[in-house]
C-alpha cells in the first residue's frame, strides 16, 4: 500500500521478457505472453484472489485508523509532555490593576478591580512599581471599584493612576523586608549545584533544636513561604526557606525540566543534611506548598532515615500526578473517553524523555511508606491540583494525618481567605511537635 491508495499486485519478469502475474502458477501463459483463462481452474484462482482482495480491504480498514489514532496519541502526548516538563520560571509582575483612590491617613485605597486579579480576597498582597502593601480585612465594593485597607510593607504608599498586581503570596521578597525576620542567605551545595537558601533566625533562637524547614511550589519562589514563616518565627522555631532546582537564582536542570518532586527531593534532602551538620539541628518540621508538599512526600517516603522529621503541614498538596493531569486535561475541555489513553502516552513519552517516574508521585496509594505525622489542608474549588487525592491520603492514613478543608477556597490560597483559622490550624499542630520554651 502507498499512501491511501492500494498497489496493484506483485510481478515477476519471465524468460524472454514476458511479466506473469505472481498467482501464475495457476494461469495459463499464452505465446504472447499474455495471461489467459484456464477454464475452471482460472475461476477459482479468482476466487481466491477476490477473497484475498477482500481481507487485504478488511484488515486495511483495520489497521488504517488504528495506525493513525496510534500517530495521533503518540502527537499528543508529546504535545503533552511539552506542556508538562519544561520548568517554569517565575514571570515579572504584570501591573494591570489601576488604583482608582487612596488615603494614605486612613490606610485605605480603592482599586479598580476586574475578575481575576484577586483584590477581593481577605488577605493578599498589592505591589505596584514603588511598594509592596498587605491587604486585609473586608472588601467595600464601590461604584468605582473594590476599597481595600492595607498596611505599607516596602516602598511608598501608592497614588491615585499607580498600576499594581495582587498576589496571593502577599510577602513578595525577602523575609527581612517584608516581615521584619532577621534573614541571611545561605548557599547549600545540592546535586547541581549551590542553592541559595534563606536562614531565618532571630537573635536568641536554639539553632541546635527543632528548624522549620519551607519548601515553595511550582513556578513561584521562595517567599511563597513567608505566610507561613510568620507562624513558625512566633512559635520560636529556626527557619530555612529552601531553594529547589530551576528557581531563578539556582542552579537549572540540565534538559530544563521540573519533575514534580520525582529528584526534587534530593534538594530538600541536602538542605536538611546541611542544617544536620552546620547547625547541629536534632529535628524539624517541614511545610510545603503544592509541589512543594510533594517534594516533602517524596522525601519522606524515599529519604533512608526521616526518624528526626518531626511533623509536616501541606498545603494544597500535590498528592497524586495522575489526578492532576486528568483534572488539567479536563479543564483543557479533552473529551473524556480520549483522556485516559492520552495520559498513558503522554507518560510514556515524558519518561523517554525526562527519566520521570510517575509511580513515585502517587503518594495516596503509597501512603503505607509514611509515618511522620501530617496536617494536610485543601480548598474545596482548587482548580490546579485537585482535592480528592488529599481526602484519600487522610482516609489512607487517619493514625498519620489531620485534614482541613476549606471551603470555597482556590489553590494555595487557604491563608489569604482564612488568615485566622489557617493560622490557628498550622499553630495547634506544630505546638504538639516542638519543645516547649524553657523558663
């Protein structure tokens, strides 16, 4: 066969130039050459060359869509591999929220608010060109916008025309400039590199006790963690805010993939090795946010000694690969019965090309391997991982895990709806892991 088209059937050349038919054995070649009827003998072999064009039709019509729809998965699961592997980087604020009025006196600033920018969560961050301001408190819609209070961070208090950005990681930069926490960097020295991490430690701490050790999601950076930095700093714990491969200022991947926690781990791995050592640490506790709660699932269920891992919150976990790309894939609008061979081959070709395992990222069915006590919190509309894989690690393990759910709640944003009670959910499970204050 040639392209769509049927070839005619195979011939041989004979002696003295003649071509016969391949079924010629049971033809009649006249002197000329020429194929001739061979009375019932020749009704038969069209018999059979009917019935051999019949199933050549029979399994072409077969094998014709299959090759093609195999084709087809093969493409798109490398167009999903493209989509899944490359790491993302942390893009530049995109200032496209107007401030539309402002009193510095009072505090308060109107913004002209449009659906997704997230101006009207109860905590959140607002940074134009020349500040950073944390949000709080109720939200007043007015016929110009959305009125907001907001406490001055860095920088200067914003005029009226300023553009700025929401962000749900509120604190955006250092913990020294933000929060006021006596911060150093320090440089970890990892598999590829030196990781530059931030140490946390405010005079007087016991850095030879328990650390709070921080880890950040995918394409966001460090400071994603300093909403959680402001609750273990009050519980007098040593903080360590820890760089992973591909952050922009550490060491990227060779191939410039992310392998959602899959050798991510080792990170976390060699920055808790180094406070082990520099620091005379004797035990921690790890927070992590999205993938970041999966590179600490990885590294506790892969890690040969976690005994001095004391407890660890996550926060919107990713707990399972699969249930995030067949959500992914659905809000993609992928008719439903092409999702699942669609993943299978995507998984295919991302560990042809990455080396990713992605049983090592189904930490729900694995759950057995765990046994650091977990606090697990997830909001109920998280569009980016999906809830029902942290429901099934709190059913798998309720000797392990305290689940909190918020309702109504987006990805990773549990603190900026709820400040209070997730502070008081992350507050009342670390108190039951770290010493008491002496004296």
């Amino acid at each position: 066969m040639t392209g769509d088209t049927f070839d005619p059937p195979p011939v041989e050349p004979m002696a003295g130039g003649t071509v016969a038919n391949s079924y010629a054995p049971a033809l009649g070649v006249g002197p000329t050459g020429l194929v001739a009827a061979a009375g019932p003998i020749a009704d038969q072999a069209d018999g059979r060359r009917g019935r051999t064009s019949m199933r050549r039709v029979l399994l072409l019509s077969f094998i014709g869509p299959l090759v093609l729809a195999t084709a087809g998965l093969g493409a798109g699961g490398w167009y999903y591999s493209d989509e899944l592997l490359p790491a993302p980087v942390p893009g530049d604020p995109v200032y496209d929220v107007e401030v539309v009025a402002t009193d510095e006196s009072t505090g308060t600033l109107t913004l002209a608010a449009t659906e997704g920018d997230l101006v009207d969560l109860p905590s959140v961050g607002f940074q134009t060109a020349g500040g950073l301001l944390a949000l709080q408190g109720n939200t007043t819609t007015t016929a110009d916008g959305v009125e907001r209070s907001g406490a001055l961070l860095t920088g200067n208090w914003p005029d009226v025309g300023d553009l700025g950005q929401a962000s749900v990681a509120t604190f955006a930069g250092s913990p020294e400039e933000t929060l006021g926490l006596t911060t150093t960097t320090i440089d970890i020295e990892g598999d590829l590199g030196t990781m530059p991490s931030w140490r946390v430690v405010e005079p007087g701490m016991d850095t030879t006790g328990t650390w709070a050790v921080l880890v950040h999601g995918r394409g966001a950076e460090k400071d994603e963690v300093n909403r959680a930095l402001t609750i273990t700093s009050e519980l007098g714990l040593p903080g360590l805010a820890v760089a992973i491969r591909n952050d922009p200022d550490a060491p990227a991947d060779p191939d410039g993939y992310g392998r959602f926690g899959d050798v991510e781990w080792r990170d976390l791995e060699v920055a808790i090795d180094h406070l082990r050592e520099t620091e005379a640490a004797d035990s921690f506790v790890l927070v992590g946010y999205s993938q970041g709660a999966g590179i600490i699932l990885n590294y506790l269920r892969r890690t040969d000694d976690p005994g001095d891992i004391e407890a660890a919150a996550l926060i919107s976990p990713l707990v399972s690969m699969d249930a995030t790309l067949v959500q992914q894939a659905q809000a993609r609008d992928i008719p439903g019965p092409l999702i699942r061979p669609l993943l299978v081959s995507a998984k295919i070709v991302t560990r042809l090309r990455s080396g990713m395992v992605f049983s090592n990222l189904e930490h729900a069915r694995d759950a057995d391997e765990l046994s650091t006590p977990l606090l697990v919190t997830h909001g109920t509309l998280d569009s980016t991982v999906p809830i029902e894989p942290s429901r099934e690690l709190a059913d798998a393990r309720p000797d392990l895990v305290i689940y909190e759910e918020y309702e109504g709640v987006e990805h990773v944003r549990e603190w900026n709806t709820d400040r209070a009670r997730f502070e008081a959910d992350l507050r009342a499970f670390l108190n039951q892991y770290i010493p008491a204050p002496s004296g």
